[in-house]
C-alpha cells in the first residue's frame, strides 16, 4: 500500500528495477534508488527511473546519504563478497531498513565442484589473480547463511544456477549440460547446493 522505497546497493544500472517494470508484480509507486561508484552506470539507472546516488561501497558511510530515509526494501545483489568490511554494510542495512521491512542478498558460492576441481589442479578458484580487482571473500553457502543471520531474520533462500559457464572458466562445459532440462538441474542443485549451486539469494527481515 502507498509508495514503495527500495535501496539498491551496488545496483550499478538498475537491472533489478527494469525487470520489475516488466514484471506483474510492478507498481506505479516505486521510489527506487541506486548506490554505487560507477557514474556511467548512474546514468543508465537514471535514465530506468531511478535516483542516482554516488557512493564509494569501500570507503564512504551509506548512513551519511540518508541521514533521514528508511527503505521498505534493500537490495545487496553480488556485493559483499568484494567489500573491505561487509559487516559495516550490514550495520548500515540494520540502522535504514524499516521496522517492517525487507532484505534481499545474493552471495556467491565459490566451493561448487568445479571451484574444487580447479583447485585440486592446481589452477586456484580464482582467474583473473593480482590482475583484476574481483572477489576478497570466497564463502560456503553455510558461512553466508550465518553471515546474514547474524544481523537479520532468514524468512527464506533460492540457489541459483550457471551451468551454462557464462563468464566463467566452466562454459566449454555448456554444451553437456545443455542435454540436460533445467527442471531437473534444479532438483540436483536442492539436493546438492554445497557442490552445485552458484550462489543463494537471502530473503531476510529485521529480528
């Protein structure tokens, strides 16, 4: 009921507000912000209908860019892993979410099978070392679990999947995961998450 106010931290060019519009779910009262660093991508966000906001995910207080608004809905989506200090971004989270609120976090799980398999090698689960400036944290889904709980209440959390390699060093491996449907890709990941799921989005409230 009434306008919605979502906080999208990292949310570089406001994907997630674009398929919202295109979703059924959408509302015409949406007050829809992105935090992040990248300018360019401000723009893109900007010209999607949401409020820009610069910010430095590393090095500036995400308190001081709304020192009076609280947010029905934040979203962290494939951030925290590449943060300095991701409890300070919780905290922040805890002090802007509103009462009643709600959360939404994705981390990744670099410990599936093939990051084991890359490291028994010898080739390490990571591609780009000393080189780019990607991933400082590397969780199980067991450590980002406890992660988020220890600041929030877990309501629920899906696996995602990438078993078509995109991005990634497993895509030769697409054309034979390929023969086999998704709907049963998604029992396996269930089934076996710590081996096979790419990541967990978090659906999370205050506690």
């Amino acid at each position: 009921k009434g306008k919605i106010s979502v906080l999208d931290v990292g949310g570089y060019t406001a994907d997630n507000l674009k398929f919202w519009k295109m979703s059924k779910e959408k509302t015409k009262h949406l007050d829809y912000h992105v935090a992040d660093y990248d300018t360019a991508a401000g723009l893109v966000a900007t010209k999607r209908g949401a409020i820009y906001h610069y910010y430095d995910i590393n090095l500036d207080n995400l308190l001081n860019l709304f020192p009076k608004k609280k947010f029905d809905l934040i979203i962290c989506t494939e951030v925290l892993e590449h943060l300095l200090d991701p409890h300070r971004q919780m905290k922040s989270f805890q002090m802007l979410l509103k009462k009643n609120g709600r959360l939404i976090i994705s981390l990744p799980n670099e410990n599936t099978i093939f990051h084991r398999i890359y490291a028994f090698l010898g080739v390490g689960i990571d591609q780009y070392p000393f080189v780019l400036y990607k991933h400082l944290h590397f969780p199980t889904i067991s450590q980002s679990q406890g992660f988020v709980e220890k600041y929030f209440r877990l309501i629920g959390k899906k696996y995602y999947m990438n078993f078509g390699g995109v991005g990634s060093r497993f895509s030769f491996f697409s054309k034979f995961f390929a023969l086999v449907p998704n709907s049963l890709w998604r029992v396996i990941v269930d089934a076996f998450p710590g081996l096979l799921a790419r990541g967990t989005i978090f659906y999370l409230k205050k506690k």
